[in-house]
C-alpha cells in the first residue's frame, strides 16, 4: 500500500507495533523444554490481548498463530506439542497479524540460549545484511539492486541465499505488490520502491541451500541441499531518505 493518510500511518504504526511486541516477547519467552506450541500459543495469547488477528491463520488457515522454524527448517514451520526446544537450537519466529483493516509483517531468527552448535556467525549475517538493505532503499531504487546487495553480502560471508522466498509490499493485504523483493540480482525484476509505499524486506541467508521445498505436510519448508537459513525481516515505509522502520520495537538488531 501507499501511505497517503494520517489514518493510514496511524493504522501501520499500530499493527506494526502489535506484530513487533509479540515477537520480541516471544523472543524472551522461549526456554529449553518448552513444546514450539507452547511458544505460539503464547504469542497467540498476546495477539488476542492486541485485538490483532493472526495473518496466516486469516489468510491460509496456517495451523498456528505464528511460524516457528527450528534448526533445518527455512521457514513456514508449524508449531506443534512435540516439538521441544532445546539449548542452542536455531530457532526462527515470524509474526504477522491483521488489526482494523492493516496488515503488518515481522520475523527474526536466533540462538536459544548458549551457542554451542555455531549458529551465531549465520544469525548476525542475516541481521547484519538486513540492516545494510534497508539503508540503500529509498523512492527512485531499483528493487534488484536491493536483491544484488543482499546475494553479494551474503557471499562476501560465506553463504548462500534462498532465491524462492523474498519480501513483498504489505499494508492492506498480508502479500502485496511488490512480490519481488528477493535475497539475489534478477535483471528480469524492473520495478522500483516508490515513496510513501509500504514493504516488508526480509533477508534469507543459508549455510548450503538456494531453494526452499515444500514438505508432504503442505507448509514446513526445508532447504534443497540441506544445512540451516536465519531470517531477519522488518515492514517499512519508503521515503526519500532513510525508511521508517515500522516494526522497529521488536529489537531484532538489538
């Protein structure tokens, strides 16, 4: 969407806030021993409490309030009783939700407490390359260049990205135009990031995998040659300097 209204920045900056509280909260929530299920209905408790409504389930009838992805798992994960986490597990949680008509998208991955599996280095890429992302995107910038950034950053590192999974515009519907803010260059991509427009940019930065495949259950997916992916995302507004991080709050740089 286009941000054209008081009322419509008003209506952004409270579901992002909605969004980022309940993933930092789940964030500091998360404990060895507990069930992902555990954890979501947690975050799904804090939605609730919000007046927010989980986007997934809205949209796809997602068997969960959030994602939950747990080492191998690149994304889409779902949370269920028998999942339990455990010290040092890679753990990713996406949040989205819908609230008075906006629609708002945040995710972050990290370590559970102690890193004794190395999943840091990977962890601080993605939040890292992120961060460099959304200081280059401004009104007038060529979205593939934002894709070049990411893939060369993340090569620069060692690592590889996803290519079928990339940020969207957001706002009035949970997936919007633009459906191609990808984590790699794609000199077929020719649109631009327009001022006053609303996207959620998210970086997917794996140790070996390039493609995300879908598993029997219809939603979890896993990497194509295996290994582990950390995703970082915020929902911004572009403008003609640096962009307005919308989901800010949920401290995933902190």
């Amino acid at each position: 969407m286009s941000i054209s209204t008081e009322e419509e920045l008003k209506g952004m900056q409270e579901i992002s806030e909605a969004v980022a509280h309940t993933l930092k909260l789940m964030r500091e929530h998360a404990a060895p021993g507990m069930s992902t299920k555990e954890l979501d209905d947690f975050g799904g408790e804090i939605l609730n409490k919000l007046g927010a409504k989980s986007a997934p389930r809205l949209t796809y009838d997602f068997p969960g309030w959030t994602c939950i992805s747990v080492n191998n798992v690149v994304a889409h994960g779902i949370p269920v009783a028998d999942k339990i986490l455990r010290e040092g597990d890679l753990i990713n949680i996406d949040v989205s939700a819908e609230l008075n008509g906006f629609w708002s998208d945040n995710g972050g991955s990290f370590v559970l407490g102690e890193d004794i599996n190395n999943y840091l280095p990977l962890v601080d890429a993605s939040k890292t390359i992120l961060q460099k992302a959304i200081s280059q995107i401004k009104g007038g910038v060529k979205i593939a260049d934002i894709g070049k950034l990411i893939e060369t950053e993340a090569r620069k590192r060692g690592y590889t990205v996803i290519k079928n999974l990339a940020g969207h515009g957001v706002g009035r519907s949970l997936h919007e135009e633009p459906h191609d803010i990808l984590n790699y260059y794609d000199r077929y991509v020719t649109g631009r990031f327009r001022k006053n427009s609303v996207v959620a940019v998210e970086t997917f930065i794996s140790t070996a995998s390039t493609i995300a495949e879908q598993q029997s259950d219809g939603w979890t997916l896993l990497g194509n040659k295996g290994g582990f992916v950390a995703q970082h995302e915020h929902t911004i507004i572009v403008t003609d300097g640096m962009p307005t991080i919308l989901t800010a709050a949920n401290g995933i740089w902190n």
